[in-house]
C-alpha cells in the first residue's frame, strides 16, 4: 500500500518529468523560429529557455535538456553532423548548469543576476577552446574545406568571441526577464510547488533593478551582433 508521502514523491517526479519534455520542446521549437545566421555560426534563444526551467527544476535538469534539445536539432534541422550536435549540447549545458547551480545557492536577486551572468563568460570560455578543436574537423569533414587551428584562433577576437559574448548577454537577460513570471504562471498551473515561486509578479525595486539590468545586456548583445553582421 502506497503511503501519502510516496504518491506525492511519484506526483512531483511526474510533474518534473512533464516540465522538462515541455520545456525541452519550447526550446527546440525557438531554434526553429528564431535562427539567426552570424557567418557559418547561428544564435537561437534556446539557451534562455532551458535556463529558465533549470531555475526551477535545478542544474541537473538543464542538462537533460540541453541533451534532449540538442538530439532534436541532430536528427531534424541540423546540417552539422556530430559536431554540431557536441557544440550545442556543451554550450547550452554549461549555460544553464552555470546559472540555476548559482541560483541553487541564492535564490535571491543576487543569485537570480549573478548566476546569468557567470555563465555568459564560463560559456564563452569554454566555448573557444571547443571551437578550435572542432571546428577545423567539423570543416574538413563535412564541408571538404581546409581550416587550420591558427585560422580559427585568427577568428577569435573577430568572430569567436563577439558571438559566443552576445549570444550569452541575449540569452541571460531573457532567461532574467522571464524567470520570475513565468514560474509564477507554472505554479499556478500545478507545475511547480516552491514557496518562491508561489508568490505572485509584481514590480518593486528588485524586478526593477533586474529588469534594467537584463535590457542593458540586450543592448550590448544587439550591438555586438550588428556589427558581426557589417
């Protein structure tokens, strides 16, 4: 006989399971809708997606989908093989992981702008070294093109870098603007049962602060990527 405590346990775990397949899926349908080509790479919001639902289902999660999306992208739309498929699933890992583990610790406003914020530059560092191993592989294999390791460490301060660093900035400060609403609306809907995110949107200086701080980013990010795109 099932006690009251174990249904509640398999509820809740139904319910996270439920969370990250729904969220997994939003994320891969935004890398359908919202491709932006920057030269041979393309920024997609979907990292903002999965770092929102890790900041509410916990690092662990975060990676689950950032595998599940990245598999998605292998087997539907991706023209880049294995190796794209390694690229997107290590960036979108390292990103979401970075953020909701920092969240886990503080889960307060500190934790909530910090957290997007480290992982814009654990992310990018982690990122260029990634490309240079891959990257002359990748174009050699499934492109015929000869690329050295020097090319692509040439590409850094002109390409590598800008794009890893807006594709970051844009995707920390979505994450940052809809976390807070949309975990609200989630418990609402019996998705999700934390105090914090029982508690209902409203606008005080905190909100207000992180709003402001995520619109900032937005405008480096915009920055950056128009320039890329000269």
């Amino acid at each position: 006989m099932k006690t009251s405590t174990g249904k509640n346990k398999n509820r809740k775990m139904t319910e996270t399971a439920v969370g990250i397949a729904m969220f997994a899926a939003l994320a891969y349908g935004v890398t359908l809708v919202f491709p932006i080509p920057v030269s041979f790479l393309t920024f997609d919001a979907k990292d903002a997606v999965i770092t929102v639902a890790s900041f509410v289902y916990g690092p662990l999660a975060g990676v689950i989908m950032s595998l599940l999306t990245a598999l998605l992208e292998l087997f539907t739309v991706s023209g880049t093989g294995l190796y794209g498929f390694i690229m997107n699933f290590v960036s979108s890992a390292v990103f979401a992981a970075t953020a909701s583990g920092i969240y886990k610790l503080w889960r307060n406003p500190r934790g909530a702008v910090f957290g997007p914020v480290l992982a814009v530059f654990t992310m990018t560092g982690i990122m260029l070294p990634m490309n240079i191993w891959i990257t002359p592989v990748y174009m050699t294999t499934l492109t015929g093109s000869t690329v050295t390791q020097a090319e692509v460490i040439a590409m850094i301060p002109t390409l590598l870098f800008p794009f890893n660093l807006a594709k970051g900035l844009l995707n920390a400060a979505l994450a940052m603007l809809l976390y807070k609403p949309l975990s609200v609306a989630l418990s609402r809907a019996g998705f999700v049962g934390r105090g914090e995110e029982k508690k209902s949107f409203s606008w005080n200086r905190t909100t207000l602060f992180i709003s402001l701080a995520a619109l900032l980013m937005i405008a480096v990010a915009v920055t950056l990527f128009v320039l890329l795109n000269k």
